[in-house]
C-alpha cells in the first residue's frame, strides 16, 4: 500500500490552463475534503480530478504537513494496494499560465514531514493552417 497526494490543483486566469489529474490504472481509492474545490469525474475505470477555481504560486503549500484550509480543498490523495506500478497523467488545458505541478510520495515508515516536489511545466499549442 502506498500513497500519493496531489496539491494545489488550481487553474490560471478566465478559467485557462486548467489542471488536471487522471489516475488511469492500479483502481486507486481517494480522499477528497468535503468542501472540495475539485470536480470528480468516473470515466472508464479512470478517475479524473479537475481545477475548479482559479489560483497562483503564492497559495502554494511549502510543507505537507502545515496546508491551510484553501490548500486542503486543492489538494487529493490517492491510495493503492497490491499494484506493482500506476500510470497517472498530470497537465493544463490551454492558456498562457504556467502551471506548477505539486506532489508527495508518503511513507510508513518516515512520519515526519514530507517534501512536497514541484514541476514547473510550460504547455505550448501549434496550429498548422493549409
């Protein structure tokens, strides 16, 4: 059994460069709080978690174990057993906003604080016209 959170889930201005999280294989269970900013999708044994409401690097969380309530509602964790690998993909819809990806392995056997990992990434479009 082995956990992974994903945190600050959040999109750029005018709804743009919407982040997204596809947990596609292992059948992960997940925990969400009740007041969620995340929207939840079931889509052919794919669990998908969509930004909601719009955010920037200044509410990003620095420490796994000290998130304020907004970093919470951004935030999920999913939990597998008995996989020996999972396929997760992570991205933004179109927009001009780069967008932080934010995420933590948890382990049984280290209870202190987690390091939180954050990947910047860039999403470019090309349009081709004939």
């Amino acid at each position: 059994t082995f956990r992974i959170s994903f945190y600050d889930l959040d999109m750029g201005p005018r709804g743009t460069s919407r982040e997204y999280l596809i947990a596609d294989q292992g059948d992960p269970t997940y925990s969400l709080t009740k007041d969620t900013e995340l929207l939840e999708k079931h889509m052919h044994n794919h669990l998908e978690f969509l930004a909601s409401e719009g955010g920037s690097a200044k509410d990003n969380p620095h420490d796994s174990k000290s998130l304020t309530d907004l970093q919470k509602k951004r935030s999920v964790v999913l939990t597998y057993k008995n996989v020996h690998y999972f396929d997760t993909t992570i991205g933004a819809t179109q927009g001009n906003s780069p967008r932080g990806f934010i995420f933590a392995f948890h382990s049984t056997c280290h209870e202190g604080k987690v390091a939180i990992t954050t990947t910047l990434t860039t999403t470019t479009l090309t349009t081709t016209t004939h």
